[in-house]
C-alpha cells in the first residue's frame, strides 16, 4: 500500500510539474532502457492495478524431429499459470538468448519479436513454421513470455534443448601433430582420414574459443562453434596440410579447433589440438632497462603540431614478460605513487600489446615543457615479478625533433 500510495504521489507531481512546462509527451522506460511514448493530449487517466501471482507459460519440452516434408518440428506442452491470460513463443539459438542477461529484457525482446499470442494451454502440440532451419547437434531455447489480463507481457519461461546429430556420412576425422614450435610461432600438420572430404581451422588462446562463440556468435548469426570454426577458417581445406601461425607468445597455451566435414558438408565431431610455445627468460631477477630518445611531433590534417616522446624499454635475459607506461609526474604524486603504479602493470589485460617479449621502442603521446615518468616491470619464467623501473625526464619546450616529410604519391606525369 506504501509503494502504491509513492506511486500515486509521484504521477500527481510529475503532472502538475508537466502542466507547468508545457511537455506533450509522456515517456515510461524500464530498468533495461526500453520505453514507452504517448502523446499527452490522447491521454484520459494513469491507473495502477495490482496482478497477483505468476503470469507465466511454462514449457515442457517433448521432443524434436523433421516431419515428412523434412521440416523442423518442436514437440512440447505450454501450461499456463492463472494469473496468465494468453503468452507469446518463440524459439531461436541458445547462444541468442543467453545475450539477455535478465528476464525483463527477455520478455521485452519476446513481446516485440512476436506477433502471435496464445489464450489456451497446449498438450503435444507440435511448433512449426520455423522461418530458418535448425542446425544438427546445436542447443536452441524455447521462450515464452505470459500476457497478462491488460494484455501486458509479464513472465519468462526458457527451456533448452539440443538437436540431434546429424547423419554423417562416415566418420569424418583428422590427426594433428606439431612439426615446429618456437617462442613466437608453431606449425601444426593436420591429415584427413578417407571420410573426411575437408575441414575447417581456427586458432584460439586456451580457453577462450567459448568465450568468443558466446561474445560474436548472436552477432554473426553462428548458431553452434562449427558456424563459427567454418566462418573464421581462412578457407576449406581438402588435402593433408601444415598450418603456421606466427603471432604468437612465448610459453602460451594455445588451441586449434578443427572443424572435419563429409561429402556433404555437415559437421564431424570438432577436434582440439593443445599446443603451447616454447619459452623465453630464466629463473633469476626479470629486469627493464629504460632509455629516454627523441620529442617530436608530427602535423595532423590541419596542421597541428601532435608531440610525441620515445622511450626504450630493454629486458634482461631472465625476463618471460614485461609491461611498461608513461605517467606525467603531476598524476604520479597526485594519484598513483608505487602502489598504483605496481597495481596496475600487474593486473592482466586482454588486449594486444599489454605483454612485452622483446626490446619495445615506445612512441608515447607527450607535451612540451612537462615532467612525466616511465615506468617498467618484468617477470621471469617461474612468473615472479622483477623490481619496478622508472626513468624520470622533462620534455623540452622547443619544437623537438621536425616532423618527418610526407608526400602524398599523387603526381602525375604527362607526355608532351
């Protein structure tokens, strides 16, 4: 009664404060972000009413098949709870539902996707009219969201199911090995057996290949790993092969999923080939040296003078990793002092170029005439972090080192 009475206080106060601003819009949004928008001057009354109980449709999934026109069917019961006038269905990929990380949105999703609703249970009822065709072994969510007696939509109901394998012909398969392994790549053979009519390669960090078929495949449209394996595969490949990659890491895991397919494309079972690089540095203290270059700048479109300040990070030979920044000596005092510093070079960050293996020659963002401070810090080969490096230095106030030349390659030469 609180809670209603607040409400009421609130809509009163919000339409006395509209009558004095003179708004024509009314705009209701949900904790997820989505809205509702009328025009104020169609508007009669705001009433609040109370729905007791679940308005929900749950789902009990029967079985899945292809009919004899070698269409999909989804065979299950929808039960309706009593405070559920009617619900709406959908099926679609798990790994595009699992994207609505709450059942608010879900059921928003579910309430504008769907045009159909439902006002009576079902018992072995048969779901058809799918506008795509289901994948072979791929796991698939069956939602439904209860409607409720002002026709609002309320209530999530999720069931997921996996369809079956598909009828391969064969028992399409490959077999890897590792010819060659270095620091900062590895070459992996892969033979196919007589049933496998070619495959499909990927290369992930260990452990991350789920994760990027949850992240990309809603996006991509990927409704099982093979989608997403066969899409990324730089092609298909039929014969015995050797595949390099050279953009790797020293002493890191990582995966090769590969994808064997039969005479008609559909998927065998995914193999996984486990490889980690060789590795690098040793067992004493990891250490940086840092060495302060040039200030320079370079001129943008319009002419802009864009500072930049090199500076050399060097490990010693008992380093595995290093990682390295700059600070403005203003931030350091104010901010960070060692302890920010460390938290920061030390915590794991996923993108490229956090992790240093060899000498980096830094080209740094920097103003004249200002006090910054580089910083450095290694770990060796059983993971044990080095000391932290710093190297002081002031910018000048000059102009620094002049702006290489650039040509824009657009001469022309004509015969007279």
């Amino acid at each position: 009664m609180k809670r209603f009475i607040s409400l009421l206080l609130f809509a009163l106060i919000t339409i006395a404060g509209m009558a004095q601003t003179n708004p024509n819009r009314l705009i209701v949004v949900d904790k997820n972000g989505g809205y509702e928008g009328y025009v104020i001057n169609r508007l009669d009354s705001i009433v609040f009413r109370t729905v007791s109980g679940e308005v929900k449709a749950n789902i009990d999934f029967l079985g899945y098949e292809k009919n004899a026109q070698g269409n999909d069917v989804v065979k299950c019961n929808v039960t309706r709870t009593a405070a559920c006038n009617g619900f709406k269905i959908l099926v679609h990929p798990k790994s595009v539902i699992d994207q609505y990380k709450n059942d608010d949105a879900l059921a928003r999703y579910v309430d504008k996707n769907v045009q159909n609703t439902y006002y009576q249970d079902f018992a072995n009822a048969e779901l058809t009219g799918f506008d795509f065709e289901l994948q072979a072994n791929t796991a698939y969510s069956i939602v439904t969201v209860g409607i409720d007696e002002y026709g609002i939509a309320s209530d999530v109901s999720r069931t997921d199911f996996t369809t079956p394998a598909a009828n391969v012909v064969g028992n399409p398969s490959v077999t890897w090995e590792v010819i060659e392994n270095t620091k900062n790549s590895f070459k992996l053979e892969v033979v196919p057996n007589a049933d496998c009519a070619g495959y499909y390669v990927c290369r992930f960090d260990k452990g991350t290949a789920e994760e990027q078929f949850n992240t990309f495949g809603a996006w991509f449209g990927f409704a099982n790993m093979g989608d997403m394996i066969k899409s990324w595969s730089r092609q298909k490949y039929t014969t015995q092969e050797v595949h390099e990659w050279t953009d790797c890491s020293p002493s890191t895991a990582y995966e090769v999923y590969i994808l064997p397919v039969d005479v008609n494309d559909e998927y065998g079972s995914m193999v996984i080939a486990e490889v980690t690089t060789a590795g690098q540095g040793g067992t004493g203290t990891a250490e940086v040296t840092i060495t302060i270059g040039d200030f320079g700048y370079e001129l943008d479109d319009n002419g802009t003078k864009m500072y930049w300040q090199k500076v050399t990070y060097t490990p010693n030979d008992q380093t595995l990793l290093f990682r390295d920044m700059v600070i403005t000596k203003e931030a350091y005092d104010n901010e960070f002092g060692d302890e920010g510093i460390l938290n920061y070079l030390k915590e794991d960050k996923p993108y490229a170029g956090w992790d240093q293996y060899t000498t980096d020659e830094a080209q740094w963002n920097a103003e004249p005439n200002t006090d910054y401070i580089a910083f450095a810090i290694a770990k060796n080969a059983n993971e044990e972090w080095g000391p932290l490096a710093r190297k002081e230095f002031h910018t000048p106030a000059g102009t620094g080192v002049a702006p290489r030349f650039k040509s824009n390659n657009k001469l022309t030469l004509i015969q007279r």
